[in-house]
C-alpha cells in the first residue's frame, strides 16, 4: 500500500525547494558580496577548500562546487551551485531529520529558522550562523530520539561527533546547543530519565569548547571573543555601542513575522503555564541579544551588525514548531506556517534588490573600463549600497571572468594612500592588491587560467581630484546631459536604492570624480508625487563613479533616499549640483514606482 505524504512534508519540501531556487537566482547576490567572493575565489584558485581559523566543519557546503569545477564546469556554474549548496545541505539534512530520525517537527523547525530572521543576511551564505543552523537542528533530532537509544555507546559516538563537527564551524554553536539541551528538559520535564544524555552532551560541549578556544586559535579568533568586560561596557553606556544604535534604528519593523512568532509563542506557553519554556526561551533571547549588543560595541558593516540575529529565529522554531504544533489543528498550523515562510521570503526577495545593486556597480565599473587592473578612490564608492570594500578586488575579478575569463579585470580600494599609491608606482607588472592584510597573497598568472586571465599591467586610477585646474563653472545644461535607458523603474523600496543613469560630457576637457574641499560636484535629484506637486528639492548626493574624459560618458549609479517616501509612484528629475553654487538645470525625469 502506497504510504500517504503528509501535510509536514509537502510543507518541508516546497519550501526547501523554494529556498534552493532562490538562492540559485540570486547566485551573484550571494556569493560575489562580502567574504563569499573571497571563499568563491580561494576555491576555485587553490582547487581545494576553503579552511580559515580552524573552521573544517563548513566543507560540506564547498563540496559540490568543488566537485563540479573539478569535472569542468564554467565559473558561473560553480557560482550557482555554491550558492545552492548551502541551501541544498540544509534540505538534505533536513530529509535525515525527517526521514531518518522521523521528526517531522524539527525538520519544519529546521526550515522555518534558515529564513525566519534572515532578510539581509540571507545574501552572507558563508556566515556562521548559516553553517550551524543545519547541524544544531541534526543535533536536536539526536537529543529528541534519546528515549529510543537509551545506553547506547554508538548513540553516545554520534552524539559526539555531530558536536565536534559543529563546534568545528564555529564556536558560537556552543550557544544555541545548550539551548536545544535546556529546551529538551523544559520540553520534556523528565531530568531523571534523560540526565545521561544531558550531562554527557553539555559536558562534551564545554569540553571541546575549551580545547578549541585554547589549543586552536589565531589572532582573529581571540580579537572576537567576547568576555565580562565588554558585557559591562555596554550596560553602562548602551548608547554608545554601535550594534544598540543600528539595533533600534533598523531592527523593529523588518523583523515582524519574527517579533510577532516570539509574541505568540510566549502567549501560548504562558497559557498553557509551561513555566519552564518560558524561562528557557526569554533567558536565551535576552541573554543572546546581550552577547550580539557586546560583539557590536564598535562600527561594522551593517551585514556584520545583523550576522547573529538569525538565532532568534532557531530559538522560536523550537517552542513553535515542537509544542505548539500539538495543540493546533495542522490546517491551523499550515497555514501559520505557511504565512511566517511566505513572509520571510518576501523580505528576503525584497532586500535582494539592495545586493543587486551592489553587483550593478561592480559590473559597472569592469564594464567602462579599458585597463585590466584599476584603482577607485574610497570617496567614489557608493557605501550606501556597498558596505565593505576590502573584498572588492575579489569581486570585480569574479564578475568580470563571468562573461568574459580571457579579459579578466580588477579594482580595488583602500583609506590608507600609502598602499594605493605604493601599489599604483609598483613596476611590476603582474601585480595583483588583494586585500590590505596580505597584498599580494595571491599573484598573477593565475593557476585557475581557465576562470581568470588578468593581462599584466599597471595600475589605473579612475578617480581624479577636482582641483584647482577644473572649471566647475563652465559645465552647464547644455554641455553636461544626462539620460537613463529606462524611463520608468521599478524599485522594492529599501533605504537606499541606485538607478543607473548615462552622463555625457560635451567639454573637451575632463570632469573628475573625486569632491575637493572647495570644489564638489555631485549627481542629485528632486522628487515629485504623482501629481507633480515637489516633495524634496535636495536629494540625496551622488559621485560620480569615474571621472568623464572630453567627449565622453559614463554609466553611474544614482542613489535614491527611500527612507522618506511610502511606495507608491513617484517621479525624480536627475540632476547635477555643484555644491555652494548652483543645479544645472538638466532635471532628466525619470519614474519610479516603490513597490
């Protein structure tokens, strides 16, 4: 007799499927942006793994990418499928979860919290949190399933090795692992029966905690510990932390399918005066939100701010998913589910626009370019939709090999001109700046030729200053137009967002890009409703991302403040300002609808 699939596990696998495509169409979004380009490149360079600071237990997300460029798959292929993959392990494990340890509540578990509170961080695959999320769920099915498995030594075997593998991730596993522990007693409330299993597991947990933090760490690793020191800095002036700041300011209204499931569970538990989960689940919330408040106690990229709020989505899947699932229809519970997955990916659809945008201007700057190594000046890199610019030299190499591996180019950046201009008067010409820690940790000629074929040369500036011998005062409408290949855009309103617009130069000298004390002239805009009634005359600055030769043009991002405007339609006129002075006049219209 044919077995019947039940509600759980369509649910499990729709949604693990829609996941995985996600991430195979925002395969640039997710590995090109932050570390993800560095992991993509070390691979695919080294033809190997990609191991840093004793991490050995994030291979599996590697493994099929590496399989594949092995068998000779294209750069693009082995982009795909990396950024599948993390996705695709998830699902397989969730399946052992399921199928395996047959617990079809903490394989919905699993699924619900790899996007519950993800948004952003969903495009920072290489994340921590990401790696783990997987394997604590495989722990917590094995910590469920003790019942069946009581004074079993290979039971006990697994038991270890599934926590040295994830300590072997990373260390902040060993958080939410005493979580799932505490949660299984609260759960549970037999300490007597199930006394072996929790001892022997926190134990070994703290254990090979204390072995890695002592005989397997690095500088990096001991720079991010965290201790009682920082714990009080916070305490005594919380607003002074940057992660608080960016906490209150950013959290609150893009988390709340989030905030609404931790609403929720408490109500019901303390309903049901389930006392003992409550406990676990406010101490752990409010003890994590602590520990991510005194990690961020200095500025960071946004990306790196937000890295650890997915582990308040793994501790709300446990009550949600676990207890309440029994005290609902599953109609009830489908359809709740369904609309917390829904949700979360919509907010994930919806903030892959920002790292769209962020490729746009990678692939802007290779495109125009002639020279195959390039240097951009940190005042024309667009921060509002870039974040972090150490990788940078590793991303525009990645995103120009796609289309076109035998004309491979590169730029980077940096805030410390003595390696800008060390680099840019090396005569060497098969330099190649990686990042600012280690400059020339990898060097042309590749050994991966068939990804990447950077032509020796020298460096090139795209940025120049606008001094002394630029006559900002003979630009005008009539010499300076700009035009945008579309004339209605349709934006996912996030605080910033670019729209690509063409600006010509009819001089026949050159507009540099670099604002100087005395002279800056940017790009900008006015906002009009649909009613063409003005909203905002001063809109948010812009660079330009390169300087204009006499007779030229490039393609450059215009940044839009969204922050201020509800969606809906709007229409912007694109302008050139020179600060202190005067708009030219140009008002290039163009439509925007905030969706």
């Amino acid at each position: 007799m044919k077995r019947k699939i039940s509600l759980e596990e369509i649910l499990i696998h729709i949604f693990s499927w829609l996941i995985i495509l996600i991430a195979g169409y925002f395969y640039l979004e997710r590995t090109l942006p932050f570390d993800a380009a560095f992991y993509s490149f070390r691979i695919t360079e080294t033809k190997w793994f990609c191991i840093d600071n004793y991490r050995y237990g994030v291979q599996h997300t590697q493994l099929l990418p590496l399989l594949l460029m092995i068998m000779g798959c294209s750069l693009k292929t082995f982009l795909i499928s990396y950024s599948v993959s993390f996705a695709l392990c998830n699902y397989i494990i969730a399946l052992i979860i399921l199928y395996g340890y047959k617990n079809s509540k903490l394989a919905l578990g699993l699924v619900l919290a790899s996007v519950l509170a993800y948004m952003y961080k969903f495009f920072y695959p290489v994340s921590e949190i990401h790696s783990i999320t997987a394997p604590l769920f495989l722990f917590a099915a094995h910590v469920f399933h003790y019942p069946n498995k009581k004074n079993n030594f290979m039971y006990f075997f697994i038991t270890a090795v599934i926590i040295t593998w994830t300590l072997f991730i990373h260390v902040i596993s060993v958080i939410p692992a005493l979580y799932v522990l505490a949660y299984y007693y609260a759960y549970t409330k037999k300490l007597k029966e199930n006394a072996p299993i929790l001892v022997f597991a926190s134990a070994y947990w703290v254990l090979v905690f204390w072995l890695s933090k002592t005989f397997l760490t690095t500088k990096y690793l001991a720079s991010k510990m965290i201790g009682l020191k920082e714990l009080v800095q916070f305490i005594k002036n919380p607003n002074e932390a940057f992660g608080y700041m960016y906490f209150k300011e950013e959290f609150l209204m893009n988390y709340l399918p989030l905030e609404i499931l931790i609403l929720c569970c408490l109500l019901f538990l303390l309903f049901k005066k389930e006392w003992l989960q409550v406990l676990v689940l406010v101490a752990f919330l409010i003890g994590t939100w602590f520990v991510i408040m005194a990690y961020n106690l200095h500025h960071d990229a946004p990306i790196v701010l937000m890295n650890y709020y997915g582990l308040f989505g793994f501790y709300c899947a446990f009550p949600f998913c676990v207890y309440i699932f029994d005290f609902i229809s599953k109609k009830k519970f489908v359809l709740v589910y369904a609309a917390l997955m829904v949700s979360s990916l919509w907010g994930i659809i919806r903030c892959g626009a920002f790292f769209t945008d962020h490729i746009n201007y990678i692939k802007r700057v290779t495109a125009q370019t002639k020279n195959a190594k390039n240097i951009v000046s940190s005042a024309n890199i667009p921060w509002d939709c870039i974040w972090v610019s150490w990788d940078l030299s590793f991303e525009s190499l990645l995103a120009s090999s796609i289309q076109n591996p035998a004309c491979s180019k590169t730029f980077f950046t940096s805030d410390t001109d003595s390696i800008i201009h060390g680099f840019y008067n090396s005569p060497n010409p098969n330099d190649f700046y990686n990042v600012f820690f280690s400059p020339r940790w990898f060097m042309p000629p590749f050994q991966n030729s068939r990804y990447y074929q950077i032509a020796p040369s020298g460096y090139q500036w795209l940025n120049t200053l606008q001094d002394s011998s630029f006559n900002e005062q003979e630009l005008s409408k009539k010499n300076v137009l700009i035009s945008s290949e579309k004339n209605t855009v349709y934006l996912f309103k996030n605080r910033f967002r670019f729209i690509p617009i063409t600006v010509t130069n009819k001089n026949n000298f050159k507009i540099p890009s670099i604002p100087s004390y005395l002279k800056q002239v940017r790009l900008s805009y006015h906002v009009y409703d649909r009613k063409n009634k003005l909203l905002f005359h001063d809109g948010r600055r812009s660079t330009l991302e390169s300087d204009i030769e006499p007779n030229g043009s490039i393609e450059t991002g215009l940044c839009i403040d969204c922050s201020q405007l509800r969606r809906g339609v709007y229409y912007i006129d694109a302008d050139v300002v020179v600060e202190g002075s005067r708009w030219l006049g140009i008002n290039q219209r163009i439509k925007i609808v905030l969706l």
